[in-house]
C-alpha cells in the first residue's frame, strides 16, 4: 500500500516542508493544529480529522493514511474503536483526558469509562530535551516559545513532605515494575492506584455497618500510601496519584535481632504530621495489609490482618529499635499501626476528650469491616475534591471560579472568585459547602485529578441530608441495643 495522505497534528510548522516531502510525491498533506499540553482537541477539530478520513477512505480505498502527533499517537485514531487500537499499536492511548473525551462525544451516557494504561517505557516526555533542540531556531511566532514537549502533569512528583530520605523514582522502567507489582498483589486488573477507596455514609447506606462487625478508628488528617517492603534497602511508597517514592533508611526486620528483612510485603496506610508542643514529627499509620512475606493475608478478617501489622511488623520494629538494632533517629520517620475498636466505641472517638488526644488533624470518621469489603468514611462538614478552572467573562473584567469534576466538560459547581485562587488555576482544590456556596477548604497539591462524578454526587447527597455527629451516634446506639451487636 502506498501513504497517500498525511495528517500534521502539531501545533508548530518546523517539522515538515509539506511542499518538497509530499506534494511533489502526490502525497496529500492536510494541516491540523492541536494545542496540546493538557488540552485535548476540540469538537471542530475532531468532526474535521473524522471527515478528512472519511472523504480520502472514500476515494482511496488501498491507500494508507499517516498521522503525525509529537504527544505518541495521542490524537489519532479517534474514529477506531479503542479496543481494537489499543491491540493494534500497544499499549493504547494512554492519556486519560483524551480518553474521557473520545467517550463523551461518541458513546452512549451508560457507557462506563475507560482507564488509562500506564505510558509506555518509550514515551519521551520525562526525558530532558537534548541541547541541540534546544539551540534550534525557527521561522513562525509559535515556534519561538520554549519547547514543552517534554513536560506532564506528574513529572515532579511531591511527597507529602520534604525529607532528604524520600525521593521520586525517575525511571520508567523502575516504576512500571512496582506500579504492576502493587497492583497484582491486590488483584487490581487496571492502571490505576489499586488500594481500597472509601465512600461517603448518608442516609442510604448508613445500614450496611450493622450487618457485619465493622471496627472504627479516627479519620486522620494525612496522606493515603501504600507501601512496598521488597526488600533490605528496596521500600518504595505508592500514592494515590500512582507515583513511586523510595524510602531510604527505614528498616522492617524479620525479627527482633535484625538477622533477615521482610521481603514482598505490601501494607496501607497514611501518613501524618504529628505536633508535639511545636514540634513536627512524622509518621506513617498502618491500617490495613495485603500481602506479608509473598502470603495473600488480604482476605483473612480484619482482626487478624491488624494483629499481623501489630505483632509482626510494629512491634517487632520496636524491639530491635530497644535492643539498638535500628537507629531510630537516622529514619525519615517512624511507623505505627493505627487503632481500630468496636463500633460501640464511636462515641468515645468523637468526643473533645479523645481528639484533643490525636496530636495530628482529625477530619472524620471511616469505617471499616473484617470481612466485609465496603469501606464508609464519615464526616460532619463533607467536602469534594475540584479541580480550579479560573475564566473570565467576556466583555468584562470580572472571573468566575469554576469547579469540575473528573471526565466532565461542563462545570459540577462554582464558587466565588477572589485573587487567592489565581495560585491554584488548573489544580485540585478540597472545597466545603456552607449556606448554598463552595469554599476552599485546602489545595491539595497530592492529587492529579479531581472526585469522580458519582463520589461528588453522593457527597452531594451527604451534604442536603447530613449524618451529623450526635445522629451518627443515636442511630449507632439504638441499634446496638435493639440488635444486642
């Protein structure tokens, strides 16, 4: 087959000379500039690529056509289905935004959306631009500015604090490999972050804690990680964003006398930012297990999973740090296993007595089940996760702040606008309801995306009809006791 046609998707015009390269060769040359950089192609631009297919597949059936994209092949085969492209040039098309709005133009409104693949090793954007791309000179305005073809949304990684012995993993390959590993180990079949994601508790499922033996500890105001123990010096940690950190200097023996490390152990957890009378102290909240020592401990109860987290990992980390086996001090930060009670105790949790304890944030309440797989938080004042888009109206001064959820074009919400919030345009933003408006609550600089359409609609359904604390409390207690729980 010959190429008869040649699709010019960037957004520059140095690449080719459509002239010499194609026109001359009788090859037709159509241009089609993409913005790019976290934008996906517009209705106008999509409808125009589908006709120019469609027009050139009409009267050259036997000829090829080639697409030209500097994001991989982002861009391209909008008019395929993503199945069978996805088996055709592997691993797919692996931006999320490009995805959600191929689904949203040609889809039907039941369609369930499609994740993402991770990028594949070959793809350039980490990579720092080479010194003779950056002494290139071109010709038209567009060309002048600085090349960014290498940059993406989550190519700096931030912890959640910044310690010497916490650093982003830099290869591809490297995180790929853990990123596989997390996810097989907890039976996740997608790209994404494979730890259990909570759910608000309203008035529509707040029955479910009744029908299992739910534990309940506090809410604490920190970080989700998950945590790989692959070995001696090998611990990386795992956010909800996907993005890898090794651990340095943190040691989980196999015993009290530090003879052999864990290995293949993958725990969950948070970390949290203790204050000890001004003074900062770091820590990281055990909560949950999945696999210890290469064994699926991830379906055993509740019960037992915290007495592994308790006696073989903490405590045993404990002792060798009392025989000296592990110098405390030299480590980012310590490692607890976070307290989980009997569901009559949620009272006892809620009370000013037992917060004015917890020496870090207290933001709610989860609830957690031994065998059950659902997972409630709860808290009084609920709040959605947005990401900022700051627009101004047309004809005017004036800017509207407005508030998106994850996959949607239009809008969920909006808030006020005021200068504050220029810092955080295009970022995710946690924001509460009060008096039938949204306000910032904090910027959440460790997300990448904000609150899925159903999170944000029943946080919404939360908000109208609220679980508040002493009706949390009542309806515990009244069934309890009609229940003998």
């Amino acid at each position: 087959k010959n190429l008869g046609l040649v699709i010019d998707l960037t957004n520059t015009k140095r690449y080719y000379r459509s002239d010499i390269e194609f026109i001359q060769k009788n090859i037709h040359y159509e241009k089609l500039s993409c913005q790019g950089h976290n934008e996906a192609p517009s209705d106008e631009q999509i409808d125009f690529f589908i006709q120019i297919c469609h027009d050139f597949i009409n009267t050259n059936p036997n000829d090829i056509i080639g697409v030209h994209c500097t994001h991989g092949f982002n861009r391209t085969g909008i008019n395929v289905a993503i199945d069978l492209f996805a088996a055709a040039r592997s691993p797919g098309i692996y931006k999320q935004d490009y995805l959600d709005k191929l689904i949203e133009k040609f889809s039907t409104k039941n369609f369930i959306s499609i994740l993402a693949p991770l990028r594949p090793v070959w793809c350039l954007e980490n990579k720092i631009v080479t010194l003779n791309e950056k002494k290139r000179k071109y010709n038209d305005k567009d060309d002048q500015k600085p090349n960014k073809v290498f940059h993406q949304q989550n190519s700096n990684p931030v912890f959640a604090v910044d310690l010497i012995d916490v650093k982003p993993i830099c290869f591809q390959s490297i995180i790929d490999n853990i990123r596989l590993k997390c996810q097989q180990m907890c039976g996740w079949n997608r790209s994404t972050f494979p730890g259990s994601q909570p759910v608000s508790m309203d008035y529509t499922n707040y029955q479910t804690i009744f029908l299992s033996p739910y534990m309940v500890s506090w809410k604490a105001d920190g970080t989700r990680y998950m945590m790989l123990i692959e070995s001696e010096n090998k611990i990386y940690m795992l956010d909800r964003n996907n993005d890898v950190f090794q651990i340095n200097h943190l040691y989980f023996p196999k015993d009290s006398d530090c003879t052999r490390h864990l290995t293949n152990t993958l725990i969950d957890g948070e970390f949290v930012i203790d204050n000890d009378h001004g003074i900062k102290i770091y820590r990281y909240l055990v909560y949950d297990i999945v696999i210890y020592e290469n064994e699926n401990v991830g379906q055993r109860s509740f019960t037992e999973r915290l007495d592994i987290i308790r006696h073989s990992i903490v405590n045993i980390r404990n002792e060798a740090i009392a025989k000296g086996h592990i110098n405390k001090s030299l480590e980012p930060f310590s490692i607890r296993n976070k307290e989980f009670w009997d569901l009559s105790t949620t009272s006892k949790l809620l009370s000013p007595a037992f917060q004015s304890k917890i020496s870090h944030g207290c933001d709610g309440l989860p609830y957690h089940s031994g065998r059950s797989t659902h997972v409630f938080k709860w808290k009084e004042n609920n709040t959605i996760d947005f990401r900022l888009q700051i627009r101004q109206t047309r004809g005017s001064q004036e800017k509207n702040a407005l508030l998106y959820v994850h996959g949607m074009s239009k809008p969920f919400a909006s808030m006020r606008y005021s200068p504050e919030l220029d810092q955080y345009k295009n970022q995710i933003i946690e924001c509460y309801y009060h008096s039938g408006e949204w306000y910032l609550y904090r910027h959440r600089p460790d997300k990448l995306y904000p609150n899925a359409l159903t999170t944000a609609d029943g946080v919404t359904t939360a908000i109208k009809r609220p679980i508040t604390k002493d009706i949390l409390c009542s309806l515990i207690e009244e069934n309890i006791a009609f229940n003998n729980y």
